[in-house]
C-alpha cells in the first residue's frame, strides 16, 4: 500500500481504499460526463475510452442497423 502522509487526515481511509484497489488492478478513470468510471487495470484507458466511442459511432450504427 502506498504511504498515505501527505494526505489530510480526514482524506487518508479514501486514500488507502484507493491504493487497495490500484494493488487489487482496478483502475478509476473521470469520466467525459463527470463521474467516474471503473475499469479493470489490465487494460489501459485509451481501450476503455475507444471501446465506449464505437457505441456512438454513425457509421457501425448503420452497419449493425443492415445487418439486424
């Protein structure tokens, strides 16, 4: 776990919680919208981010739409 000193008092059981979840490969990532997001630490953000984007993507929507 990593040292939590420089955290405020009131902040460091956040902090440690955080820096367990970073030691179990969970990763928390801010999200476009403002909240955050959980993701699994094995796989980087830009897969994350890519992979929620196709969703929205005119054209694989109109692919998926063709072939339905």
């Amino acid at each position: 776990m990593g040292i939590t000193a420089h955290v405020e008092e009131e902040q460091r059981e956040l902090a440690r919680d955080v820096h367990r979840l970073a030691h179990l490969g969970v990763r928390l990532i801010d999200s476009a919208e403002g909240g955050t997001k959980v993701t699994s630490g094995v796989e980087s953000p830009l897969v994350s981010e890519v992979e929620d984007e196709k969703v929205l993507d005119p054209i694989l929507l109109e692919l998926r739409a063709k072939c339905s």
